[in-house]
C-alpha cells in the first residue's frame, strides 16, 4: 500500500528533531499525499510554522481554542479528514500523554477524536528512551496498535550515544509506505525461532553466540501485521515480547526444539531465525566445574536440526531458512536450500560486523529453488516485512 492520495495530518511535538520537520513534508508532498501539520506549542520553540506551512501551501494549526481555525476546518474535521495521523518527532512527554489518553492540546485531542491509524516516530535522550516508565508508555501504546518507527541509534543532540534519534525523514517515509502493509498472511499461522540458545556447561557456564534477537522479532511483528497468527519461540534475548504474538521463551536447542516440534503441526509457515548451537557439552556437570593444574577437554555432541526436522515433516509447512555466512554465502546457502529440503533460505553475510548479529541493520540474499531476490541494507523491521511478503509472494504461487 503507497501514501499516494493519502491525507497525512503530521503532529509536530517539541523535540529538536522538529527541525527535520518541513523536510519530512516535503517528502510526503513530493510522493502524492495531502499533508496538514499540528504543532504543539513547545514545537514552535524548534520549527516555524511559516516554514512548515511554506512546503504544503495549507495552514499549520497549533490551537485547541482558535476561533479562526475551527471556523475553517475544526479539529473534529481535522481528524476526519486524516487517513493517517503521523507524529514526528514523539517526545517522551507526549508518548507519556498519549497512552493516557490526555486531551489538553490540539494534537493530543485529535489522537483521541481520530479514527485513522496513528504512527509516531519517537525522538529523545537515550536515558530517557529506556526509563522504565516510558518503556511502560511505549507498550500500552503498541496494544492499542499505535504503530513505533524508529527510533534510531547513534549520536544525539545531547552528546549521549543511543537508542533514541528520530528516524531521518526518507527512512519514516519509507516505513509509512510499508506500515500499511496489505494483510497478504491473514489467516495464516506463521512460527519464527529467534535469539541464540545456551548450551550449560555447569550450573554457571554456557556456550552461546551474538544473536540477539532483533531480526526475529521484527520478522514475528512484520508477520503479525500482515494478519497472521504469529508463534515466537525465543532463545535467550532482553527484548520485550512484540505485542499480539504468543511467545514461548526457552534456553537451550533442546527445548527449542522440543517446544517447535509440538505447535508447528498447526503452522502453515516456519522461519528459522534463530542461531542455534549446532552443539552442546556431551556433559552438563550438576555441580561448577573446579579449576586444577589440568587441561580442560570438553566433548560436544550434535544438537538436532530444528530447520531440518521441520522441512522433513510429512506434511511440511512453508519452511524458510536463514544462513549466516562469513564466506562463500551463495554457495552455502544454496546448498543448505536443497539439503534441509528448503522452500526458501535467507543468507546473512555476517562477515561485515555492521550487519547480521546484534546489529540494527541488515541485508539479505534470498533464494528459492525458481528465483533468488536481494534485500538491500535496511534495519530489520524494514528488511522483514520485504522478507514476508516474499514468503507471501511464493505461498499463493
Ligand atoms: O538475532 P540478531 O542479532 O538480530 O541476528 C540475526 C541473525 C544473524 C542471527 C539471523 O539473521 C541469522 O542469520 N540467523 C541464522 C543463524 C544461524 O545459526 O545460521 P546457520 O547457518 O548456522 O543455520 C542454518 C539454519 O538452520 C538457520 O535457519 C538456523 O536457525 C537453523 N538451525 C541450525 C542449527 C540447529 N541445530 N537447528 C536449526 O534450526
């Protein structure tokens, strides 16, 4: 689904990202929407009105109590009007009023008196991104199905490193585009692994790896939103349960397979994302292993393949497979596409630190036994949605 033709009502709220403001309108103008803008009052301290009304040739609104402006098009026309309500940048504040339902300024009323999908794109201090109450906001907000773009990690305003830049203006046009995601998977139930798994080697030890979760996390929202029932079976990650998904958290490869193995009879797709350890301590001491003057030898034996098992079913569900790579991708991963008796497998090159594990960006070489696709450098909520309409794609045909 495109914003061509859409009527976009953007809230501005007071955060120094406002200042990327007018470009963002001019983004959305430039790709076929009518845009109206709402400032709050402390957004006027970091972006001018004139400015913002310059770029779409409407009047910008800022007033609950305008006679002027109700006079024109008043704010219960204004939510009417709105096919989407984008608010860009989200101050922790207002995210705060918004999942109370306050109603003491222009925007905030119009959230409430709007029944057009809400977006915001969060801007703020990284400490303050990850306080405890905002997190609390933050999953409120996504019950009601308000959609999260962004935020950004890097440098900010402040000097602090982090999680909490808003999005640059083509990145939240871009997920806009795709946040209105057709529901090509209604009906469907989809079940992703994600994270690693620890193998213990005492009570105190394991063996595990970098994954920490993001990418299949994003692939269990992207297929949520696509209308599928989604089932998430996590390995170890400090991640919060995307919301509307049935998680099941386990630890090891064993429980992750056994966990599997039980629901995804009922599962028309699987997606492997999880990094599995291939193996585990032949012993898992009961007790801490003691220091002495010895070696250590320690002996592994074979975790089961959870992909493999799947795909060999009788009756296998779609099953999509990643592998990550530090040499050879193509190669591997084709031949891990017809050993595993694959539909499709996702390769990682995770030879490049900037993507792959623990990172927020990713990029994709995607085969199937009639096509192959690349997926270009994108974060990972962008990156799974491409992925699961592929997945979409290939089901129908
Ligand atoms: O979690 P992030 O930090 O976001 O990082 C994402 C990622 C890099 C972990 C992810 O994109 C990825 O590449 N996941 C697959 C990692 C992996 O273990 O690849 P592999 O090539 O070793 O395994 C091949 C496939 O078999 C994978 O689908 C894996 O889930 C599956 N497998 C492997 C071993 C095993 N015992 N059971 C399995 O199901």
């Amino acid at each position: 689904m495109s914003i061509i033709n859409k009527n976009i009502l953007l809230g501005v709220t007071g955060g120094i990202a406002a200042y990327k403001t007018p470009d963002l309108e001019r983004k959305l103008t430039s790709q076929g929407a009518n845009v109206r803008v709402v400032l709050t009052s402390s957004a006027k301290e970091f972006v001018s009105p004139l400015a913002l009304q310059a770029v779409s040739g409407n009047p910008v609104s800022d007033d609950l109590l305008d006679r002027d402006a109700e006079a024109a098009m008043g704010h219960i026309e204004l939510a009417k009007w709105a096919d989407i309500l984008l608010i860009a940048p989200a101050t922790a504040n207002f995210l705060a009023k918004l999942s109370h339902g306050l109603a003491d300024d222009l925007l905030s009323t119009l959230c409430l008196a709007t029944a057009a999908p809400i977006f915001v794109a969060p801007a703020m201090n990284q400490q303050m991104w990850h306080a405890a109450a905002t997190q609390k906001n933050l999953v409120i907000l996504q019950k009601r199905n308000i959609k999260l773009l962004g935020p950004a990690s890097g440098e900010q305003a402040c000097g602090d490193v982090g999680l909490g830049r808003m999005l640059e203006p083509q990145d939240i046009v871009a997920l806009l585009n795709q946040g209105l995601p057709e529901p090509l998977l209604a009906g469907k139930t989809v079940m992703i692994t994600a994270g690693p798994t620890r193998e213990a080697l005492d009570p105190v030890r394991y063996i595990t790896n970098h994954s920490s979760g993001k990418m299949g996390y994003a692939i269990a929202q992207a297929a949520q939103n696509m209308g599928a029932k989604v089932i998430l079976v996590s390995g170890p990650t400090h991640l919060m349960a995307p919301v509307n998904v049935t998680t099941i958290q386990v630890t090891s490869a064993a429980q992750m397979h056994q966990h599997v193995m039980e629901q995804v009879k009922h599962c028309d797709v699987f997606v492997a994302c999880a990094a599995v350890a291939d193996y585990r301590p032949m012993q898992s001491n009961s007790q801490k292993i003691k220091k002495n003057e010895q070696e250590l030898t320690l002996t592994f034996i074979k975790n089961p393949d959870i992909l493999s098992d799947v795909a060999h079913l009788p009756q296998p569900p779609f099953t999509l497979g990643f592998a990550a790579e530090t040499q050879n991708v193509r190669e591997y991963a084709l031949s891990k596409l017809y050993a595993k008796k694959l539909n499709m497998i996702a390769a990682n090159d995770v030879s490049d630190s900037s993507i792959g594990f623990n990172s927020e960006n990713n990029a994709l070489s995607v085969f199937w036994p009639q096509g192959e696709q690349i997926l270009a450098m994108a974060d990972k909520q962008q990156l799974a949605l491409q992925l699961m309409q592929l997945v979409a794609e290939q089901l129908k045909s």
